[in-house]
C-alpha cells in the first residue's frame, strides 16, 4: 500500500520531527511504499491539504492526533473519504479518549490505535493489502466500528524497544527543520529529538504520560542510543540532541551509564531535556557527568509555588525541595528552565501570585506558564467529568496559551492576565532580558521567537 503519515498543522511553537510517526514509518516501510508529511513544518493548512492528497495519491492516510488537533483533523479526514482513502488515527486523543475518538469522527475515520502502533499498524497494513489473513481482532491497539457496534483491542507495550528500529530519518530529515524546536532556545543547529525510554510510574494529576506509554520504564540498549546519535551526527549533520524522554533520568544508573558512553563517543555536540526530569532523580554525579558531555539546559516541571497546590495535582515534592534541586543544578554550572501551570482546578487568584512570585526567586533563565488543560483520561478530567464542570472548554481553543478551561470563581480574562503578568515580570527583568537576547542565533531564530510573544502575550 502507498502510505501517507501525517502530522496536522495547528498552532504548536514547537517545528520539530515527530518521533512517533518516524518509528511507525521504520515498521510499515516493510512491505509498503510511504511518506512523512509534517504539516507544520510546510505550512500546510486543512485547506492545503487536499493539494498534497492529489499529489501524493496515498492508499491509506495515518494521523497523529492530540485533542487540539480534532477540528483540523476532521477537515483533512473529509478531504480523504471524498477520494476514498482509508483513514487511520494514532496518538494521545485516541488513547485517553479511544469511543469518544470514534464517535467524533463518526463519519470519516475507519481505525485508529490506541498506545503504541508500531506493531499494530504494520499488522494493518497488511491485513488491507492482502499479504496478511489475521483478524481485526488479533490486532493489538486497534479501535473500529462495524455498524453501530465500537471494538477496541488492548494495547501492547513493547518491552524490546531495540526491536522497533529508529524512526525513519531519512523520511523526516531533521536536518531540514527550522530553528523553532522545543525549548525555543538552542546552543547548536541542527537538532534532532530522540527518546532512550518510555514509560512514567508517576500519577500527576493533569497528566497522561501513564496512559501513553504506561507505567513501566522501558529503556533501549546504550548501543541502540548511542548508533543512532553518532548516525545523526554523520548522515544527518546534527550538532544537538534534545532528549524528549518522561523519565530519562529516573533509573540514574542507566542515565550515569549513557553520559560515559556518550564521552567515549567525543563527539562536538551539545544537548538539553526541553521535555523536563524529575527533580529527585538528580545527584551531583549525574549533573557533572550531563555537564562533561555538553548538557546546558535542563527544564523541570515546578508546576506551581504553592504547596497546596502541589499537593492537589499529586506532584510528590514541595517548594522547599524544588528550591534545593535548582540549587544543585545550578552549583554545576547548568541553566534551568521551569515549566508552570495556571488555573488548575480548584487553584485560587492567590495560589497564582505565589507561583509568580515563587519562579522570579528560584534561578531559572526561562520558565514558561502554561494554562491547564483538562487532557481526557487523566484524574483531574476525569474529577471535572464527574463534577459537570467540562462543558464550557471549547477544544477549537484548547492549546496552552488560550486558557480553554477556567477555574470557579475567576473569568478568563483575569487568568490570562495573570499568564500574561507572570511572563511579563519573568522575562523583563534586566537581567534575564539581556541573557535571553544574547541567545538568539540568526535573524529567522529572532522571528520564530517573535511570534510565539505574539500567540503567548498578545492574543486572547
């Protein structure tokens, strides 16, 4: 079959390769003709969209779906059935939400996946082309419909994570993409995601990592991680590596392990964690060893300068110890960047100034505030399913800068202006200002930085 697997535009700051359609790829190459189409990196719209259906003529169309991407999606899922193209979805919505995605797109989706694809897809594939005479049935993580009735197969989370291969970077390219990848900010160009693990044991309320890639840590082997930098570096021309792993460093003897490996390899790179570690995985062995090998940024997830807060979303530390941890990290000589929530459920005008506060006297070079969202299938969601309290979100705005939910007792004006006040007095602090200018790369960097102000400040 000619497959085409696509990641939707939407209005993401982040321009970076997608790891998850890069290992389905790798898996559905064999045996199949595809193609990676990443809609923001081309700047192609819904409305572009069936331009590149006529071009590309696929048999059958993946797509990666988050819940901000619904809307979008059910435009380019219309365009596919119009030319009778199959349809098939993957990712975080269908995960977390796997009747809801069905019921959504109703009309126009004829699979989707829940949980890891990789062996569910190709086993698609080829159950549609005729090479293959398994059952639906026997498909791990499919979801279809038959009439009215909705089928969903258990997910499989594979535990050799060697033996799915690398994504397919000669498909994705990395070497093409912009200046605009997480974290905003870099040291080398270009950069290149990879992830040496899955899994979270953790149970943060808003999050749903657990239910993505499960509970277990799953990690590759040194010699998996380490052929694929070194392949990256030589083929691709990649100068940085931005580590997009949950949990890298949670098993320290395995991150410890990688770091002196990674030193043999001597290679002139530099690295950041743009995606966030655990604050209690860190030890003084470890961050030297991260600085030796050209580690310079790392983000945590604070979340919130209040304790009560803290304890709300079930984050597992406090302010004080959050205060220790970036102490250590800064003993080394490793900037810090923080990640925030705003308007957590039952979360207070109050609890917010102290997070303000709290990220202007922790030594962070950056944070970011995001708005909370209610992702499908974590317990905070599920605590506002049960409480009647999700009908207001309007997902055609569910991206963190727009604050698609609200807490009680405050409107949406006074929590983006409390977004918008946290940024304004992190960033235009003299100091910070003139920290942050100095890393900006090229002009094309200075713009992409331009309009996420624009979408992070300036919109409503």
């Amino acid at each position: 079959m000619k497959v085409l697997l696509v990641k939707p535009y939407n209005r993401s700051d982040h321009i970076q390769p997608s790891l998850g359609l890069g290992y389905l790829a790798f898996s559905a190459r064999k045996g199949h003709e595809v193609e990676i189409l990443d809609c923001i990196k081309e700047r192609l719209k819904p409305s572009d969209f069936p331009r590149a259906l006529d071009r590309i003529k696929p048999d059958l169309v993946g797509v990666q779906c988050y819940t901000f991407d619904l809307y979008n999606i059910d435009s380019m899922l219309r365009e596919c059935k119009a030319r009778g193209i199959i349809t098939v979805l993957g990712g975080p919505h269908p995960t977390t939400a796997p009747r809801e995605t069905l019921e959504f797109f109703r009309e126009t989706l004829d699979f989707a996946f829940q949980g890891e694809a990789e062996i569910g897809f190709k086993k698609l594939l080829d159950k549609l082309s005729g090479t293959s005479s398994a059952e639906l049935e026997e498909i791990p993580g499919l979801l279809w419909r038959e009439k009215e009735k909705i089928f969903t197969n258990p997910s499989l989370f594979i535990e050799d994570l060697d033996s799915l291969g690398l994504p397919a970077w000669d498909l994705i390219k990395p070497e093409e993409y912009p200046e605009a990848q997480h974290g905003a900010f870099f040291k080398k160009f270009p950069i290149a995601p990879i992830m040496a693990t899955r899994g979270c044991p953790f149970s943060c309320t808003f999050c749903a990592a657990n239910l993505i890639a499960g509970k277990k840590l799953r990690k590759r082997s040194l010699g998996s991680i380490l052929g694929e930098i070194d392949m990256l570096y030589t083929k691709h021309g990649i100068r940085e590596f931005h580590i997009v792993d949950d949990n890298f460093t949670l098993d320290r003897n395995f991150a410890k392990d990688f770091m002196r490996a990674l030193k043999k390899l001597n290679l002139n790179i530099s690295w950041a964690v743009p995606n966030g570690i655990r604050i209690d995985t860190l030890d003084d062995e470890l961050l030297e060893l991260m600085k030796e090998t050209g580690l310079y940024l790392i983000s945590l997830g604070i979340e919130s300068g209040s304790d009560r807060v803290l304890a709300l979303m079930k984050k597992g530390t406090t302010t004080e110890k959050i205060r220790r941890s970036v102490e250590l990290i800064r003993k080394h000589k490793i900037d810090v960047a923080g990640f925030f929530i705003m308007g957590f459920p039952g979360e207070t005008v109050s609890d917010m100034e102290k997070t303000i506060k709290f990220s202007l006297e922790l030594d962070l070079i950056r944070a970011n505030f995001f708005t909370y969202l209610p992702f499908p299938g974590t317990e905070s969601f599920e605590g506002l399913k049960r409480d009647g309290k999700l009908d207001k979100i309007n997902l055609k705005k569910f991206y963190f800068m727009n604050a698609a939910f609200v807490p009680e007792g405050m409107g949406r004006d006074t929590l983006k202006g409390l977004q918008r006040k946290a940024f304004l007095k992190f960033f235009l602090r003299p100091g910070i200002f003139v920290r942050n200018l100095k890393e900006i790369k090229s002009p094309r960097h200075f713009k992409f930085l331009f309009e996420r102000f624009i979408r992070w400040i300036l919109l409503k």
